[in-house]
C-alpha cells in the first residue's frame, strides 16, 4: 500500500470514528432527557406522598400544561414495571424503581462515556500516523 492510499484509509477511518461520536453523543443526550424525566417523576411523586387526601392539586400532563385534580388516595401510586403492565405501588415504592432505572441510566451514560474516550484516542492516534505520511509525502 503506498502513502497515498495509507492516508487515505486513515482519512476513511477518522470519518467513520467521527460517524461514531455523533452517534454516541445522540444517544448521551437521549439518556440525559430520560434522566430528567425520571427525576421529574421522582419528584411529584415524592410532593404527592407529603400531599393529603382531598387536597387540590396540580398534575403535569406534558409539554408544560397542567391540570387541577384532587387528590383522592396519595397512599398509592400506579407504576409501569414493563410491558405494559402497571401495578399499584406505596410512593415509597415507587421512587425505589425509578431510582433503579435513574441509576441504569446513568450506567449506560457511564458506558457510552468511556466508549467515547476510547474512540476520541484511538482518533487522536490515527490522525498522528496520517500526519506523518503527510509530513514525508511533502518532504519529497
């Protein structure tokens, strides 16, 4: 293989890396959102566990819009444990599930960070060698 298509193949291999990073980073930041939601979550939850029964409340139906309810039974939440099937848990309970997930989450972002680095090395490396073809191909 001759320097040209060397550089070449590096130059192929920097855009694929580059492919790679955009792809983790939209992952990262899909991640990010579902931290903040489950944080969300985890919050009204715990306003509603301190929340009497009969109390007016406000209830987040998305997109930042409201609704006025009243609270009837605060001893008690509905959680979605997958699949579809939603269950009746204690608030207690149900902030423990969304902090196992919050911690998942935050693992997978753990991962993608770590893949990142490598990926950013490995990078670093190849554009070195591809400079250094660069440099001996225009001593000549």
């Amino acid at each position: 293989m001759n320097q040209e298509e060397e550089f070449q193949r590096y130059a192929t291999m920097i855009d694929y890396y580059k492919s790679q990073l955009d792809s983790i980073d939209t992952q990262n930041n899909y991640l990010q959102a579902a931290i903040l939601d489950y944080q969300k979550a985890k919050l009204t939850v715990e306003k509603l566990a301190e929340t009497k029964s009969g109390n007016e409340i406000l209830i987040p139906i998305g997109g930042g819009v409201f609704t006025y309810a009243t609270a009837k039974n605060t001893s008690k939440v509905l959680t979605d444990i997958g699949a579809g099937i939603v269950v009746e848990k204690t608030p207690k309970d149900a902030i423990s599930i969304i902090e196992k997930r919050i911690n998942g989450l935050k693992e997978n972002q753990h991962t993608l960070i770590t893949m990142s680095d490598q990926i950013q090395e490995q990078m670093k490396e190849i554009s070195k060698k591809a400079q250094e073809i660069y440099e001996q191909s225009s001593d000549k």
